[in-house]
C-alpha cells in the first residue's frame, strides 16, 4: 500500500502553556502560528483517551525552515489525571534539538530564561562530521533539549 505523508508537528505536554510558549519563542525564535485555542467535548475525549479532556494549545512555528516548516505543538490539559518524571532514557518524546552558532551561549541563554543543564558541554571531533560542540538541556518544565553546533 502507498500512501501520501508530510511532516506536520512534535507535540509536547506542559504544565504551563505561557510560561513554555514563551520560553520557546524568546530563546530560539520559535513563531506562534495562530493564538491561543481551548478545546473540549466529547470528540478531545475520544481522541486523547482522557476523560473529561480540556486542553489549551498553540503551535509555533520551529526555526530555520521558512513559512511552512515544522512545529512544534504545546499542549496543556487543563485538567490533567497523570504526570511524569522525564529523563535522558525516558521512552517516548526524548530530546528536541536545536543547531545553534554558540553552544555555550545558548546554554546561558537557556538557563537564564528558566532552563537547566543536563550534564556537561562537550566538543569531540566526529569523523567525516567535523568538530561538534553539544550539551543537553531542559526548558522549565524539564523536558530536555539538545543544543549542538558543528565545525567543518
């Protein structure tokens, strides 16, 4: 069977969608696509396996791929019945990962605007790849972010 696919958006559960969306949105230039929405009823129920389901959303457009690119989906159940601790080799939504010009800085940036460091930075030169420089890192929720940059 064949069939037609395009990337559409990675989703990402939070706790706080103004808190999250702006986090996003001033370190790394994600765009909002559209405002804010709240959905609800019987058909959010079905679809997410939630009973009584009301979420708020947005989407924000991730940086680098112009007007149609990806995006990235914040979801806040308003209601929520579970949470989870996530980590490193959590299965499920690992990492987000962002190529930036300044590693080091964007961890500063990161961590200044609520974030954290996971681990050290490091720079190792990978063969026939170059010199990466990279270092995870978490919004301030903890959902973790990869921040990686390449020399030739």
């Amino acid at each position: 069977m064949t069939f037609s696919c395009t990337f559409l958006h990675t989703n990402l559960t939070v706790l706080d969608i103004e808190k999250i969306t702006k986090f996003y949105v001033n370190v790394f230039g994600c765009v909002p696509v559209r405002d804010e929405q709240l959905l609800s009823g019987k058909w959010i129920e079905e679809i997410t396996a939630v009973a009584d389901a009301e979420i708020r959303y947005v989407h924000l457009r991730l940086p680098g791929y112009g007007v149609n690119g990806p995006e990235l989906e914040l979801i806040q159940y308003n209601n929520p019945v579970k949470q989870y601790k996530i980590s490193a080799d959590s299965t499920g939504f690992g990492h987000i990962a962002f190529s930036v010009d300044n590693v080091k800085n964007v961890l500063q940036t990161v961590i200044a605007a609520g974030g954290a460091s996971i681990g050290e930075l490091v720079t190792v030169d990978i063969p026939g790849r170059g010199r990466l420089t990279e270092v995870y890192a978490t919004d301030p929720e903890g959902n973790i972010i990869e921040l990686q940059s390449y020399e030739k």
